[in-house]
C-alpha cells in the first residue's frame, strides 16, 4: 500500500477546509431547527405535491405529477406565470431528432454530452447532464406530440453545439412552449396561483419536508405585503424557482464583478429566496458562482431585448463579429457563451456584429427592420460606410471579409475553426447590418444539488425527504457554462422527472 506524504502546511489547509465545511453545516443544521420548530398543527390548503414557480420545469412537473394521479398545487410569486421561460428565446436541444435527420446531420446523446462537458470545462456532473442529453429528443418530441408545441421546420445552430441540434419554437419565444404547458394544466383542472411567495421551506423533526408557508396576495417587490398562509404538501414540494440574476445582492456575494453596472437579461422576478430558503434546510451549494453572461446581448436596449434573436440568428452563423479597434474577428461566432463573452470582455469594448443582406435575412422575418426602428441595429449601404460608423479601420476589415469568404468557399475556418452549414454563403450582398455587442448577466449554472430523481441533497449526503427541485434552481447539469438551447431542455426533462417521483412518496398525515 502507497504512503502519501503531504506537508504541514497542506495539514493544516485541510483542517482549515475541514472546520469552515462543520461551520457551515452547524449554521445550517441550525437553520434546520428553526425551521422544524414551526410546523402548524392547522394548514390553510393542501395537495399531494406542491410546484414552486411556473416556468419550463415547475410546469413540466405539475403536468407529470397531476397526470399521475396526484392532486398538485402551482404558486408563482409574480403577477403573471411563466418567469424567465415565458421571454426566453424558445430555442430547445434535441439530439438525434427528425429535423436533423431530415437535414443529414448526423448526431445522438453522446455527442450532446460530450459538447456539454467541454463547454462546462469538466466541472457538470456527467450523471445529471447525461439524463438531459439521453431525454432530449425524446422530451421534445412530447412537447409536440402531448402538448401541441409547434416548432420551424430547420435546425438551429448555437454556439458550443458539434452541429444543428436545436428545434425553434415557430413564434422564436419560449411563450409557444409555456402557454402549451398553461393550457394542459387547465385542461387538467390545475390552475397557477399568482401573487403566491414562497417564504418558508417547511420542515419536521424527522427531516422530511412538509410544505411550505407563503405571502398569499403578494405584490412583488413589497416584502410583507400578503396575508401569511400554509400549504401542506402531503407527498413533496417541488423547487422551480429559476435563477438569481436579478438578485444584485446574492449576485456579487458569488461574482463581485457583476455589479449593478452589469445588466441582467432577466425579468425582474428572478431572485434568490428560494435557493437560500433550500440552503438553510441544509441543501448542498453548488458551483454558486458560476453566472453566465450572454455574449448577444446589446448594450443599446434593456433586459434581454431583440438583439440576441439578430446576432444568434444572423451574425454569428451567417456573419462575423469584430472588434472594432483592429478590424478583425478574435473568436469562433459559434464558440459556446463563456468563451465568446470572455473574449468581448477581453477587448475591453462593445464588439460589432455583422451581416450582409443574405446572412440577415435568415433572422426573423422583419426583425432587422425593427431593431434599425429602435436603433439596435443599423443598416448601410456599403461595408465602408459601416466601419465608418464605428471608426474601423476599412482596409482591416475588408481584408477580414475575404478571408472570411475564403474559409467559406473551400468550407474550412483556418483562424478559429467555425462550423460552416450548408446554406451558409460568402459575406458580400448589400445592405450590410451592424449589432453591438456586450455582455449581460443571463444564467445561473449554479444551485442546490440534485440527484438523477431531481431530489435535493443535503450536506449529509442524503435526500431530504419530501423536497424535489428541477431547472435553473439546481446545479450541476451545466458546469461551468451551458450551451444555449441546453437549458430549456434540462428544465424540461428534470421538471418531468421531479414530477413523475414526487408522487411515488409516501404521503404523510
């Protein structure tokens, strides 16, 4: 048997990690107690499981647990259902699918985890991820089939993915999945309650999570401002919470470089009381500080706007981005969000995305007009009026161009190894079209940790009883940052699972 030899200094580290890891599960064991202390003996409502949030993965979960036979209640905090999926982009992973086949390309799950890995930088748990990878088309297709979503016809192509592996929801929304969902529910007799916080994870003695305690009327942001109800949830509680983006505070504790400086793709209900409320039952934190920035996003519009649909849609597939000082694409347009976001942020300035008349029109239709309207988006008559504009120097990015069109022509990026579709063309046919480019606080890799049964596991390394989460409020699926399209499918396909086990739980009471 090997002997390891380790020095003192790395002893004493140990104990150091070894102490901060006990305080930190005593302070949480104490949050657990308190929360124990205060399980009422009279519940105001009560249902075999109870959803938390109303997006992609709280709505997945409703449908699947209702489906099964249990009767489910669905609260959502803000006014209106639906979150960050219902303004998301409504682009959604699926490897191996029709769509694929029907264009030639080749893919499966395997390849799908393995993109997912390499853009999480090794730190995804393979476990979790691959459920999403395995279910992807296989989830989607239900969407079509259960739900009556309807998607375009053409595989998409997003940064970090091998090839096209991605359905577009026909009005390019998340909305088409969403409002699908609300209308299954319904259909099932489930209706979501709105104005309804969560303010406490309600726990026993025995560990098991036993409902929930809530703001019932609440008007988002006024703490305190509903009647202080219960729910018991006789079988378990599912987290859907979504992410901390909006959350300044819980943000910058994580990542202090994005301050309020840094905008945020978000609505505005996007906070963190869940996550902390799952944390101290003793939930195990992970990878919190993991934030993704949207490399699509536009300095000249608020929030998550239009500009990401032209730049994803057009420039990056079709076009080139550059950095207006020098004139010259710095990275692959199809590389995945962490490393294009770093690499804008790197220049230390807006980066300007271009496209010719060709290469827009496979945005959406009429959207380049729009954003040229609301001033995102210009649109000239020549490549040299456009590097006008942004003072780029003309004989730099002419130079970029043909090369450019070279690479296309004989179907091989020889500077930064971009993926060449087979209806992509040489860049050259007027109007030529200008998006500037800087990053947005966009995702939360980041949460509470799941296992393959979408349970919450606690810093014991048990599940704690009763307690289920799924979509941007767990951690691990993603890594270090997730592929785009990757998430609506993860909130899919988790949301079903927490679903589908919540209701195997013994109900108690």
């Amino acid at each position: 048997m090997s002997k390891v030899n380790i020095s003192r200094r790395e002893f004493v580290k140990g104990l150091a990690v070894a102490g901060a890891m006990t305080a930190t599960a005593g302070t949480l064991a104490g949050c657990q107690k308190e929360s124990s202390a205060a399980v009422p003996k009279k519940w105001d409502e009560e249902a075999d499981v109870v959803v938390v949030g109303s997006g992609f993965a709280a709505l997945a979960a409703a449908i699947e647990a209702k489906e099964a036979g249990a009767s489910v209640k669905v609260i959502e905090k803000m006014p209106v259902a639906g979150g960050n999926s219902i303004i998301n982009g409504g682009v959604v992973s699926a490897a191996g699918s029709p769509i694929q086949a029907a264009e030639g390309i080749e893919d499966s799950p395997d390849l799908m985890l393995q993109d997912m890995l390499k853009a999480g930088l090794g730190l995804n748990h393979p476990d979790l991820a691959r459920v999403v990878a395995e279910h992807s088309n296989e989830t989607v297709q239900w969407t079509i089939n259960y739900l009556g979503v309807e998607y375009k016809d053409k595989a998409v192509h997003l940064g970090g993915h091998s090839v096209p592996r991605s359905y577009s929801t026909h009005n390019s929304s998340g909305s088409a999945i969403v409002t699908k969902q609300l209308a299954k529910l319904e259909e099932l007799g489930v209706k979501v309650g709105t104005n309804r916080k969560m303010t406490r994870l309600i726990q026993d003695e025995d560990g098991r999570v036993k409902g929930i305690e809530i703001e019932d009327d609440y008007r988002f942001p006024d703490e305190g401002s509903g009647t202080v109800k219960t729910i018991k949830a006789k079988k378990a509680v599912i987290l859907a919470t979504g992410g901390f983006g909006r959350d300044l505070y819980f943000r910058t504790i994580q990542d202090p470089r994005l301050g309020e400086e840094v905008d945020c793709t978000n609505q505005k209900g996007a906070t963190g009381e869940a996550l902390v409320q799952a944390l101290g039952l003793g939930a195990t934190p992970l990878q919190l500080s993991w934030i993704q920035l949207g490399p699509w996003a536009s300095p000249d519009e608020e929030g998550f706007g239009m500009a990401p649909h032209f730049a994803a849609g057009a420039c990056f597939p079709y076009g080139v981005m550059v950095d207006p000082e020098t004139g010259k694409r710095f990275v692959n347009e199809l590389a995945d969000r962490k490393v294009r976001a770093d690499a804008i942020l790197k220049t230390g300035k807006p980066a300007i995305g271009i496209a010719d008349a060709k290469a827009a029109g496979h945005a959406l239709a009429g959207l380049a007009d729009k954003l040229i309207e609301a001033g995102v988006v210009k649109k000239f008559d020549t490549l040299e009026a456009l590097a006008a504009e942004f003072n780029i120097p003309f004989d730099a990015l002419q130079e970029t161009i043909e090369n450019y069109n070279r690479y296309v022509e004989q179907g091989e990026d020889e500077e930064f190894g971009k993926y060449f579709r087979s209806d992509i063309a040489p860049l050259g046919e007027s109007p030529w079209y200008s998006v500037r480019l800087w990053p947005k606080v966009h995702h939360c890799m980041g949460g509470v940790l799941i296992n393959t049964k979408a349970q919450v596991v606690s810093l014991d390394k048990q599940p704690i009883k009763g307690l289920y989460a799924a979509g941007e409020v767990t951690g691990g699926v993603h890594g270090a940052c997730r592929l785009g399209s990757a998430a609506v499918i993860d909130c899919l396909v988790f949301g079903r699972v927490a679903g589908q086990n919540a209701v195997k739980e013994e109900a108690w009471g």
